[in-house]
C-alpha cells in the first residue's frame, strides 16, 4: 500500500521506506521512526516527532522553573528578551516549569528542616546555631520562591488553555502544521501602513510582537478578516495562544 510516497504494510502501518519529505527538515530519513521503522508504528508520521517535542519543551520548562526559583524571578526579564521562539509545545514547557518550581521549593523546604535540625543540634556551640539559622532561612526563602512562582504559572498554563481555542487558520495559512507568518513566508504577506500584515491567499492579518510581553516573547497577533477572536503564533509558526 501507498501513503504519500512511502510504501506501506497494510496491516502494521509501518513504513519500511525512507520519508522523502523529512529531507526538508533533517538529514535523517528515518527520524519519523526513530531510526527504527519495522518496531514503531507511526499512521500519521507526526507522532514521534510530537513525543519528543513534548519531552524537549518538558525539560526546558523544569530548567527554566529551577532557575526562576533559584534566582526568586530576578533574570525573567533578561530571559523573555533573549527569547527568539516558542518552545515546539508552550504547555509541556510550562508543566515542566511548574514541576521545576515544586520541585525547588521542595528541596528549599527540605534545607530548611535540615537548618533547624541542624542549629538545635549544635545550638549550644553558638557558631552552629548561626549557621543552622542562615540555611533555615536560605531554605525557607526558596521554598516560598518556588511555591509563588508555581502558582504564577499554574494561572498562567489555566489562562493559555482556557483561551487557546481562537480562530482556527486556514490551510492556506499553514504550512504543514504550523501556521504562515510573514518572518516565515515574507513573500505570502503584504506589509500595511501601519506596519501590520495582511497574508495574500486568506486575507489574515498578523501584528508583530518583540520582547517582554504578558504572552512570554516574541510572537504575531493573527486575526481573520471577519468575525473576532485571534491566535499567538510563535516565530517557529507553532499557535500557543489566543482568544475568540
């Protein structure tokens, strides 16, 4: 059986033949099945693809929620304004970002129990309990860190998902399964006087936005013609946002 140029079992959906189409996007041939094509199964060829997206954005997100905790949200700024594009999937970082402040506030909370033991242990060295107060407080300072900032994001992954659900782009706004921009299809858009951007084939329209931004980093504002509502759109086309 035939799908799309890659011959196929008909029974296994395995395809046993190299993805052409994966040439645009990697040297490896094989990457739709993890160099593995007779034991994964993959019906669609984005499976995998998507897994690992979730796992890669799922660990940035628990570094990012490490360091945020650490430094109690001092370098966010610095952060968002180096951020050139959204992670290949906004709610599996920001899990990851939110287990990251849990689980910093956890090992906070642990050094502080670990301070006071400490300090009560040896309090009548005098030395000891100073000691044991600083790491109580050191402990207790990252623990509350790490719950705050849990919280931000909780509300923050509850509000991207509640609003997720704007307008859905045309397939002639798409390019595979991200979403034209006029970074990525320059030649698709026609740039508007007031700076915007209003895509040839559809009539959206998209509104560039730089640096620090409640939606955190640079994304377009994409609206169709009629009706309301529109969707964030990362620089990587990936849609993480939006509103009807």
């Amino acid at each position: 059986m035939i799908y799309g140029s890659n011959p196929r079992d008909p029974l296994g959906l395995n395809i046993y033949t190299p993805d052409i189409t994966a040439i645009m996007q990697s040297g490896n041939l094989y990457v739709y099945g993890v160099n593995n094509p007779v034991m994964f199964v993959d019906p669609t060829g984005l499976f995998i693809r998507r897994a690992l997206d979730a796992v890669a954005s799922f660990v940035g997100g628990v570094v990012h929620g490490v360091g945020e905790t650490v430094t109690y949200g001092t370098l966010e700024p610095a952060i968002n304004s180096l951020n050139t594009t959204s992670p290949p999937n906004p709610t599996a970082y920001q899990v990851g970002r939110i287990v990251g402040n849990l689980g910093t506030g956890y090992a906070g909370a642990v050094l502080a129990s670990c301070g006071v033991t400490g300090g009560i242990a040896t309090a009548p060295t005098g030395v000891g309990a100073i000691v044991g107060a600083g790491v109580t407080a050191l402990g207790m300072s990252i623990a509350v860190s790490g719950g705050v900032a849990a919280v931000n994001n909780t509300i923050a992954l509850a509000s991207t998902s509640g609003s997720n659900r704007g307008p859905q782009p045309p397939s002639k706004l798409k390019d595979g399964e991200r979403v034209k921009t006029p970074e990525s299809h320059p030649g698709e858009f026609k740039k508007n006087s007031d700076g915007s951007f209003t895509h040839d084939k559809t009539g959206w329209t998209a509104k560039e936005h730089k640096g620090q931004n409640p939606h955190g980093g640079p994304h377009w504002d994409m609206a169709p013609p009629r009706g309301s509502g529109h969707i964030n759109v990362g620089p990587d086309g990936n849609v993480f946002g939006g509103s009807r």
